[in-house]
C-alpha cells in the first residue's frame, strides 16, 4: 500500500496493487485497467480510484468484472518514470518464460512480477472476453488519443471513441505489458489522456475509463449517461478525429546527450528544416515536413520523438478485406518470402527481397511487428492470433463485422 498525494488535484489517496474492482453478473466480459506502469504518470492511477468509488457509491448495476490495477508502485511512490528498467520495456516472450525463475536485480522486475501474477490471477478466476486497457500520460502537451496494436478486433473496438488512433508503435519499441497481451489474441490498446501534469488529464481518464466500459457493455446507458464524457473528449480532439501510422522513431542512444527543442505540441506539423533537438552539440534537424508525436520532455526514457502519417480511408478497408479473406495466404509465393512455422502467423522475408516490397504491403495484410538477422526480416501477423470466436457476441462486434 502507497500513499500519493497530489497538489493540482488536492487529492491524498491510499492505493495497493489492486485499485478497485467492481463484480458484477455473470453475464458480461472482463475489463482491466492498467495505470502507473510509469511512475511519473499518476493520473490514471487517481482517476481509476475515483471512477471505481464513484461507481460503488451510485450502485450503478455493473456486466462483468472491472479491475483498476496500479503499475509500479515503487516508481510511483517516488513520482520517477522507473528505478532501473522501464516496466513497459519488459514484457518480451523470451523474458516471460524465464520470468519467475531469474535472479530479482532490481525493483521493477519485482514489480512485473507481482503485476503479472496479478493479471494472470484475474484471467484465471474470471470470465471472458477480456478487454485491456493501459492507462497513461505524455511528457508533452496533446490531446487525448489511443495506441494501438495494428489487429482489427483493436481496430474496430477503438473506432468507437471520438479521438485519434496510432497504428504500428509495437514496430519500434520491444516489451510493451500490451503487445503481450495482443500476441494472446485479446483486445488491447493504451490511452493517452494529456500531459502529466495537466488536470484535464484526469478528467480525460475518467471520460475514457466510464466510455470503455459503456462500449464493452459493462454499463449500460440507462443506468449511467455517458454522452458528457464523450462530448468532453470529442471537444478536446477537435481535428483529429483519424487513424495514423508511425513511421519514424528517433531512438537516443546508451551515452547520448539529448535534450528536445522546448515548446513542441504533440501532433504539431512541422517544416523540412525545423530543429527539432540537440544531440551532443550538434542540431537534429527534420528532413522532410511531417507531423511530429510525442517529443520527449522528461529525463528517462530512450525515445526522442516520432513521426506519424494519417492512414488513407481507403487503404484501412482494403486492409479490412484483405485481411477477413486472408489474402496473405498468396504472400510465401512471391519470391524470397515463406512461412516460418506450421502455425503461419510469422513471414521470413530475404532482405533483399523486402527492399522490393513495400512495408505498407505486409502492413496491409496484418504484419507489423518485425525482427531482423543478417539474412532475413521476420513479420509477425495479429490476426492468426486475434480471438475473434469469444467476442462475437458482443454488440460492438456485431456492429463492426456483420
């Protein structure tokens, strides 16, 4: 149990591991909340307590099962981002398997291990379908907006809410808690509320929070109006309202001294020839215009910023049927491309082959998630894994594919 007090909101609250649950009939699916995996973004962690309280006292009739879960308790504690390892950094299927035996070096793999253990506690006691959300904040100013794991059951889930959608992140970062999750098939996203310390991010956590549910059926409209809180988001996303696709990360390296050139927003559209940072003396400097994504303002962390483009309408639906249909089937008889496994969820792609092809071609069929050895480009496809079967009988799923 820690103790986070917060000037800006004038709030002092008491939270453990488990920062509410709310269990209802047995009849809906099971939602999961995540918030202060990074220690320097407690605003989930107070809008999550407020929400599930606020809930408890109104007896709103609850479908399923809610849990609001903590991060790291330890960073939080502390207001720092992470002690020695970043938790959303951690979460690879080679460290998962060898994740209870290995030696505990420092506080926050003690802390993913608790944190696991408490989600796999969750799914094994409760009924599906599940749905994951992980809560966070920027270090720069933004409006709220969703990360998501290029899979359609994520795709069309998150269509539902009135703020912009950024595909492909799990391309440039390894060990996120929720690529893990998508590689089981579930629906699993993160949000984004604002910038640490701004007390609309709060607010917009809270929005979301009573959104998620509603739109998973946990609440229902009749009993709890939720129309307020998408107006709230709707009017703070303003023109934003799209899909995007990163495609550019500036990655700071081990001993790099790299400070971001203050006053960026995120989502701001920038010139070619903006300086956009300093890199040990030296300017960084934009080499085309494009819009510029979550500049970095904070001490820890290794991402610089990225760039993201908005996703053409038409190429989203062609990725749709391409995708229902599974027309990467025909990809192993190109040229240097196979499956690797039986399973046919992952494509070995010789190098030379992949400077033919375009990214946006696997992209269209699925494949994002990438690994690289002297001879090959490994993609990954969400949809081989994606469960499609246990969230059939949801509303939202009938609406999006029927």
């Amino acid at each position: 149990m820690i103790e986070l007090k917060s000037e800006a909101l004038g709030k002092s609250i008491e939270v453990d591991r488990v920062i509410g649950h709310l269990d209802g009939d047995s009849d809906g699916p099971t939602m999961i909340f995540t918030a202060g995996i990074h220690g320097n973004e407690p605003s989930g962690v107070y809008a999550l307590h407020q929400v599930m309280e606020d809930l408890r006292l109104k007896a709103t009739p609850i479908h399923g099962q809610v849990y609001a879960l903590s991060g790291n308790l330890w960073a939080l504690q502390r207001g720092e981002r992470f002690h020695k390892q970043d938790l959303n950094r951690m979460w690879t299927s080679e460290r998962m398997e060898v994740l209870d035996s290995s030696p505990n070096e420092n506080e926050d793999m003690q802390e993913q291990r608790e944190l696991n253990a408490c989600i796999e506690q969750i799914m094994s006691s409760s009924k599906g379908p599940f749905y994951f959300i992980d809560l966070h904040t920027t270090s720069s100013e933004t409006v709220p907006f969703l990360t998501v794991n290029d899979s359609l059951l994520n795709r069309k889930f998150t269509e539902q809410f009135p703020v912009p959608i950024i595909l492909g992140i799990e391309e440039y970062l390894d060990g996120p808690l929720l690529s893990l999750i998508n590689e089981r098939g579930f629906v699993a996203f993160g949000y984004e509320a604002g910038s640490h310390n701004n007390v609309e991010s709060y607010e917009n956590h809270m929005a979301f929070a009573y959104l998620s549910m509603h739109q998973a059926g946990i609440i229902e409209k009749k009993d709890f109006d939720v129309k307020p809180y998408y107006n709230q988001l709707s009017s703070r996303t303003t023109h934003l309202k799209d899909i995007f696709e990163i495609y550019y990360r500036y990655e700071i390296s081990k001993e790099e001294k790299f400070v971001m050139t203050p006053g960026f927003l995120n989502f701001q559209d920038i010139k070619k020839g903006t300086v956009l940072a300093n890199s040990n003396g030296a300017d960084v400097v934009a080499d085309h215009a494009s819009r510029l994504f979550m500049p970095l303002y904070q001490n820890q962390g290794n991402d610089g910023f990225f760039a993201v483009r908005k996703i053409p309408k038409s190429f989203l639906l062609v990725s749709a049927f391409c995708r229902k249909h599974r027309i990467d089937k025909l990809l192993p008889l190109l040229p240097g491309i196979s499956w690797k496994s039986k399973d046919k969820d992952v494509l070995r792609v010789n190098k030379r082959v992949a400077r033919v092809f375009a990214k946006q071609l696997f992209h269209l069929m699925g494949y994002r998630s990438k690994t690289w050895n002297k001879e090959y480009l490994e993609v990954r496809n969400r949809e081989a894994a994606a469960r499609y079967n246990e969230y059939q009988n949801e509303a939202w799923f009938r609406a999006a594919f029927e």
